[in-house]
C-alpha cells in the first residue's frame, strides 16, 4: 500500500471537511478524498441554464427506486460537496429534537443537546452565520400573515452569507441553490478546508472515488485503508466515512458482502433513511416584486410542530421557466417571474426500517427504497402545512400554487447509519465508531437519528467537528 496516513477521510462535505479540518489543526496526517472535482471559481456556477437547466454540475447517475422506476437524485459530487449549493441556511436543531418521540415514530439521539453545543458554537463562528432584515415587499406580506394568524411565529433566518452579498446583485440573487465563485457563502471548501491546505500534514485528492475499504489481512473488521476507481490503494491508522448518507451505507454494504461477513447491525445498514418532506411553494401576486435577497425569514406554527415554512431566494422569469413544462410559453415565465415569491415547506420525515440505501454492487444500479406510504403521520402533517400556507397566501392576495419535490430532492439526505449505544439499533456508536468494526467511524449525516424541522447542514459540521475532537485525542 501507498502513503501512510493518521486518518483517511471520505468525502469533502459538512461532515467530512470538518473532521479533516479538526484532525489536521491538531497535527495529525490527514489524507481527505472527494469523488469529484474542484468547481470552477468563476460565473458559470451562477448561470441558471448550467446549473438548473442543463445541470452541468449535478450527478447525472440514475438510481432505482423501490419498483424498479429509475431515477437520478439531485446530489452533487465535487470538493466541498452539497455546501457549495445549499441556500446557506444553518440551523440548530432544538434540545426537544435530540429526544425521541414515539408517537410520530421518531428515533433519539443516545446524547442532548448540550454534547453538542461546543461544536455549535464552533462551526457558528466559522460559517459566519448571521441574520439580514427582511426586505419591504417581503415583510409587508409577512406582517399580513401573522396579523391575520397570529399562531405563524417569525423568525430570522440563520445564513452563512456575508453581509457584503448585498453589493453584489448577481450573487444576491444566486446564491439559493447555486455556488459562490467570490466566496460570499459559507461552504466547507471556502471555511474549512482553505485554511488548512498548505498545512504540511494535509493532502486533498479530488476526482478519484473510494472504490473499497481495504482490511488487514484474515480480519475484515479491522480497515486499514481505502483502495479507490483509478487502482491506488492508501494506508491509514483511521478511516472516516463522509462520503455522505446516500453513498456512505453503500460502501460499508460492499465491504460487508465482498468479504462475506456480517454485524450485529449489520441489517441497519442503510436503514431509517431520510431526506425531508419538502414542497416548494410560489406565490404570486399582481405587484411586481422589487426585493433582492428574500430568503432572510422563516417561520413556525404549533399546529405543525415538525415542520417549518422558509423563504426562497429571488425568482424571475429564467429560474421559473427551470421549473415549469417547456410548454409553458416565455411571455408568462416572464409574466410571473416578475411577481412570484417563494417558500420552502419542510416536514421531518418519521423513522421507518424500511425506508432505506441500496447498494447495487460494483457495476450495480443503487437503489433508494423510500416511500411516503410508511411514514404517515409526517405526509399528514406536511399536507395540512402546505395547505394552511396556501390559504394564507391567498388571503394575503397572492395565488399560490405547491410542487413536492420528490424522490430526486436528496439534499436533506441523513440518518441511514444511526447512532447509538445498542448495535442492535444502531449502527454506529456515540462517537461515530461504527459497531463491531475496528477504526471505521462515520463523520457525515448519516449518524443523525432525526432530520428536525429545519435544514441540518449546521448539526452535520458540528457531528464532524465533534468526531475530530474525539479522534484527535485518541
């Protein structure tokens, strides 16, 4: 084997840039290995045809789903992973959602809220997270809604973006589902990994997936380094898996089948998987909307305590008509364009066993074996939040009209390698280690036992941050 490493690292996102970031601060001998590439740091990851249309950046490898229907997720593989594309929004998760909930079929996490916090606080100040105040014509409409239902509770929107976005139109309006080329939005490239390139105990290879865990000789429990697709083979004390929750599983099922073995958790591999209900929502109203940032606001209501309402980021005529059949001519994109705004509606999606990763094997198609049938009370609650959002735009004088986003809408994509102290509920420990297997740990999304309300890229970072603490004092 090649280059003799402290830890290997899998996967350039949330989780897996902030256990490399951590590791490497405290002097260990990091390799982080990303299946993609670097994105160009100019224009292009701003252009709406690029990147919604034609999809330039995105995953374009179909999937199966639980009937065989073919698919291709939204997942984007490149250094920095989905950071460089999530709308910026960086929550907590609450100390209620580290607790489990039996009635809505909700799993607990084996700590609170406090083990986390330290590693809250610490990604907080590394993303920059902060809030903008709302625009005009986005507060007017808001005041109309809580006026009239005082039961919605608004909130700021906690962003990674810098507040000099503001003089930077084409970025302001492009920075909700598209890539910073400047730097003005937080990501794992720009916050994390930046600062500790030039550090000598660090290397990033880019564009060479992990094809297998490699273990020691006679025992395949214990791993001892990763072999990737183009044939190099390297050797490390650790290896982290980051590769994110739909990929992540896949690599474990591959080492548990080629090597003929199996775990006490071994079935929970993949399992309890979740992604979010999401619904995208627009409004229109017969005013043209003049505001800029928008997505600066999200709120609550207690009538569904699983779910949140957020605000899109700026809508016009070319990013609507990504959205609508092509049918639709450009006269009424542009029509509407000029007066739609956009919410984002999420539901935590209950915990279900069957709800799971696939793997195909190599050459295989993977499959994601997900359906809303077996998680009903999140579809109930999820229905009664876009319809009462409907009818509150409506009564504010907007039309409003909702899109799920269905399978292919994987950027929420957690929770199919549970955390716990029992490997007959979970797969990995509390410290990420996985069960029964020497130096293997999980440092991305799919540890997290519950999904929330809200997004969880911040409560991902801070799991890294976390598992880095922990492997750095080994």
């Amino acid at each position: 084997m090649s280059a003799q490493y402290d830890v290997i690292v899998v996967g350039s996102g949330a989780g897996g840039a902030s256990v490399a970031y951590k590791l490497t601060l405290a002097g260990k001998r990091v390799l982080l290995l990303e299946k993609g590439p670097y994105l160009p740091r100019n224009s292009s990851t701003l252009d709406v045809r690029r990147v919604f249309i034609d999809g330039v950046f995105k995953n374009h490898v179909p999937w199966l789903d639980s009937k065989g229907r073919e698919f291709v997720p939204g997942e984007f593989y490149n250094v920095g992973g989905k950071t460089k594309w999530y709308g910026a929004a960086l929550f907590r998760f609450r100390p209620v959602e580290f607790e489990a909930e039996p009635d809505f079929d909700l799993l607990g996490w084996p700590f609170g809220y406090e083990e986390l916090e330290p590693y809250y606080d610490e990604a907080t100040e590394f993303l920059r997270i902060t809030t903008f105040k709302n625009e005009p014509q986005l507060q007017a409409l808001l005041d109309k809604i809580t006026t009239a239902d005082p039961g919605w509770e608004l909130h700021q929107l906690p962003l990674g973006l810098s507040h000099d976005i503001v003089n930077h139109p084409e970025e302001e309006k492009h920075f909700d589902g598209f890539a910073s080329p400047s730097g003005l939005k937080s990501d794992s490239e720009r916050n994390l990994i930046d600062h500790i390139r030039d550090k000598p105990n660090f290397k990033l290879i880019a564009g060479d997936p992990v094809s297998a865990l490699v273990s020691a000789p006679g025992d395949s429990r214990k791993i001892i380094g990763v072999q990737c697709a183009d044939g190099s083979t390297y050797e490390a004390s650790t290896v982290v898996l980051a590769a994110g929750a739909m990929s992540s599983p896949r690599i474990l099922q591959d080492h548990l089948h080629a090597n003929g073995f199996s775990l006490e958790c071994g079935d929970l591999v993949g399992a309890n998987f979740k992604m979010h209900i999401n619904s995208a929502l627009l409004g229109f109203s017969p005013f043209v909307d003049h505001d800029m940032l928008r997505k600066t606001a999200v709120l609550y209501n207690d009538r569904f305590p699983h779910s949140s309402m957020q605000c899109l980021g700026w809508i016009d005529a070319e990013l609507l008509a990504a959205q609508v059949p092509p049918e639709v001519p450009s006269f009424v994109d542009k029509l509407l364009g000029k007066r739609a705004i956009g919410f984002w509606a999420t539901t935590e999606d209950s915990s279900s066993p069957e709800n799971r990763i696939i793997s195909g094997g190599p050459g295989g198609r993977s499959i994601m074996d997900y359906s809303l049938d077996r998680i009903p009370h999140s579809v109930k609650e999820h229905h009664a939040l876009v319809d009462a959002w409907i009818e509150r735009l409506l009564a504010a004088g907007l039309v409003g009209f909702n899109k799920y986003m269905g399978m292919a809408g994987t950027a929420h994509a957690l929770g199919s390698m549970v955390t716990g102290d029992d490997p007959a509920r979970s797969v990995v420990d509390p410290h990420g280690k996985v069960h029964g297997m020497e130096n293997l740990y999980v440092g991305d999304g799919s540890p997290l036992p519950r999904a929330s309300r809200v997004n969880p890229s911040l409560t991902i970072y801070a799991w890294g941050l976390r598992l880095g603490a922990h492997l750095a004092a080994k």
